[in-house]
C-alpha cells in the first residue's frame, strides 16, 4: 500500500509540473503587452494575437508576423521592412514566467546582439 500511494504521489508531481506551465505560456499568445528591456529601461506596447504583433514604440506602430516555435519560443518577422535588418527574424525564448509577466532573452538571426527583458500581459 505504501509503495503504491508512493507511486501515485510521484506521477501527480509530474504530471502537474507538465500541465501547468503549459497552460500558463498559452496565456501569454494573445492579449496586450508591456515590454521593458532590462539593459535600457526601454518599453513598448504589443497589442498580441495568434499570428500578429503590433508594437507601439516611442509614438510608432510596426506590425510583426508572429511564429511560435514552441511553448517557450517564438519568431517575429516584420511585416512592412524597410531595411535588411527588418527582415531578419527575431527569436524570443521565454526563460521564466510568473503570473501575468514572463521574462525573454531575444536575438535576431545570425547575429550577436542580445537583449533580455520582462513582458507583462495588461489585459
């Protein structure tokens, strides 16, 4: 009896710890969101859908394609760009998530810059 309930006890914490974090990055695909970036205290707004982004940035609109890679990573591609650098792909993975915040570190593609941040979900 003890051996089984040890059992049961175990898959519970696992199965738990696999569903729930799940569940909460699905929270964060749609919605609105301020971003702050952790090395310049810069923010934006993103208003977030299933495959757009719009980010409001110092008074400026731009519109991103939005491809989730996984549950904790996911591509911008701007949709209008107007240099090779707007055409390069901007991977975010999500490292830590918390209520309605996430942290991210993000890249563009084949490239070294960097930057990491907190995006919190206003609505």
């Amino acid at each position: 009896m003890h051996k089984l309930l040890t059992i049961l006890l175990v898959f519970i914490t696992f199965a738990g710890c696999q569903l729930t974090p799940l569940k909460a990055v699905d929270y964060y695909k749609t919605g609105t969101f301020k971003t702050v970036l952790n090395d310049k205290s810069i923010t934006s707004i993103a208003l977030r859908n299933d495959s757009i982004q719009i980010e409001t940035f110092e008074g400026k609109n731009d519109t991103f394609f939005i491809n989730w890679k996984s549950n904790f990573e996911y591509i911008l591609i701007k949709k209008h760009p107007k240099t090779a650098l707007d055409s390069t792909p901007f991977h975010v993975k999500i490292t830590k998530f918390d209520g309605a915040t996430y942290q991210f570190k993000a890249f563009y593609k084949d490239s070294n810059f960097k930057q990491e941040g907190t995006a919190t979900k206003l609505n």
